[in-house]
C-alpha cells in the first residue's frame, strides 16, 4: 500500500512520516540498506532541530553548490538507497540542468541494490546511470573493502562530488583526492557535514528541488561571476551559523515553555 494511502495529509508531520515511509519501502524492496533507515531516523531529529524549513545558511551553501557545479569540468551526483527513495526525480532533473552525471554510490554495495537504484533513477527519466556492476571498478585511495568502489568514468575522475547523504570517511577520502564535494546533511555536526567542501545542512527532499531552481537561474551568470561566489563562500561560516540558529531556536523554544518566564 503506498505510504500516502495510510497517513491522513491533516497530520501535522504529514510530510515527515510520508518521507519515512519511502525509505522503508525503499529498505522492503531490497535497495535501501538497513542502515539507511537509521540514517533516516538520525536525519528527521536534526530536522526536528533546524525546525522543518530551509534555513539562509543552506541557501547560501546551495548557491555555493549550484556555482560549483556549474563551473566543474567533471561535475557526478552519486545515488544511494535513501537518495533513490527520497528524490529520484530531482537527481536526474539537476542532472539534465548541470549538467552532470549520475552514479550510484553505495556504503552497503550489492549488484541487486545497485541495479535496483537505477532501474529506479531510468524509470525517472536518467538516460545513464554509471556504478553498476563492473562499472565500478575504480577504487578510493585508502579506503576497504566494497565502500571503495566507483565508476572509472564518474566520481574517480569527477572534480565536483554531489554527495546527498555520505558517511564522513569517504567525504573526507574524496577530498584528499582533490575533489570539491558537496554534501546535504541535516547534522552540522557528522563527519561528513565537518569534512565537505560545502554543506547544505538541510533535508533532501527540500534541497535537491531548491538545488535545481538555482542551478538554473545561475546558469545566466558568467564563469568570473560564479568564481565571485564560489570563493566568497567559508563552509566554517555555514556549520557554524547552522549550530546557531540551532542554538538560538532551542533557547527560544525552552523560554516560551519556562512558567518561570510567565
Ligand atoms: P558521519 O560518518 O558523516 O559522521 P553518520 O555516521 O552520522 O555520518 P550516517 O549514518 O553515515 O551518519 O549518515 C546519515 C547522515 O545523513 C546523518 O548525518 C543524517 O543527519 C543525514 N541524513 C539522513 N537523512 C537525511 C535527509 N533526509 N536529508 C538530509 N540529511 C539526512
């Protein structure tokens, strides 16, 4: 039965549980790891968090993300499990825009997860999926086992990585490699967000449609205007405004309960 068949849309986290629901629906169908529902579970506390809206700090980073994507020789957009549940059709929709290519990239590798993700990514419109199979037979430097492997032709030869959703070793393997990535990481405070060129601390399913808006309108800018941006841009400034509002917002928040404040 499909997730919104069994959520009222009056319910106030209507959104949050219909999301919820995919990823496990994802996780039923075999092409989002177990763990991947954990991730879900870590990401919706930070949303609960930042408070369920795109923040100025993740716009900011987004049009930092959208110039660099717009300015990369080699720009790939890697997929796992909870992207394709979650956004399949905005990964391919900014693929188109970039454009950019689309590799499926997984920490939990199995030939059926990868081919299910891009089965799934053809069916939203990707005309090539690179990161199945044999496809994938480059390796990250020091990393093991099958979290190392990628596309020979996408993120191995890539200059700009956009990771929706990655685990801090391989963020931080990516960037000794040279490579600028771009992470969207609803926790400020995960390795991944602390090891990225740039990170968009949001939710995916917010960020990617926002993603694509603004590769689009920033594609009427000149290459000298989209190096202004990108070079104006301090991702220590972005983690560090997102722990603020949090903070902020959490003062707030236990302000307005206090009966001491009455
Ligand atoms: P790291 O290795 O970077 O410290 P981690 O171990 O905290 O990562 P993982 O389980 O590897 O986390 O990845 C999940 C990350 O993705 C978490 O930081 C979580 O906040 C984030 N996340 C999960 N779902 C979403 C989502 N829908 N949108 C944005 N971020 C999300």
């Amino acid at each position: 039965m499909p997730a919104n068949a069994v959520i009222p849309p009056t319910h106030p986290r209507y959104r949050s549980l219909l999301e919820r629901e995919k990823v496990v629906e994802g996780a039923k169908e075999g092409y989002v790891a177990l763990q991947g529902l954990i991730a879900q579970g870590r990401g919706e506390c930070f949303d609960y968090l930042i408070g369920e809206e795109t923040q100025s700090f993740a716009m900011k980073a987004m049009e930092a993300a959208a110039a660099a994507l717009l300015l990369a020789k080699h720009p790939v957009i890697s997929v796992n499990g909870n992207v394709a549940a979650l956004t399949p059709r905005e990964v391919v929709q900014l693929a188109e825009a970039v454009p950019a290519l689309i590799e499926v990239n997984l920490f939990y590798r199995t030939r059926e997860r990868e081919e299910k993700i891009a089965e799934i990514l053809r069916r939203h419109g990707a005309v090539k999926v690179l990161g199945v199979g044999e496809d994938a037979s480059c390796t990250i430097p020091e990393l093991f086992s099958e979290r190392r492997r990628v596309s020979c032709e996408g993120i191995y030869k890539a200059d700009v990585v956009l990771v929706p959703l990655e685990d801090g070793d391989r963020t931080e393997a990516l960037r000794r490699m040279g490579k600028t990535v771009i992470a969207i990481d609803l926790n400020p405070l995960s390795r991944t967000a602390q090891a990225a060129s740039i990170t968009i601390v949001d939710n995916v399913t917010r960020a990617m449609p926002k993603l694509v808006e603004a590769v689009k309108a920033m594609k009427a800018l000149d290459r000298g205007q989209l190096a202004q941006i990108l070079e104006r841009y301090d991702n220590k400034k972005t983690l560090a405004d997102a722990l603020r509002h949090i903070l902020k917002r959490l003062e707030q928040l236990a302000n307005s309960l206090d009966p001491r404040n009455a």
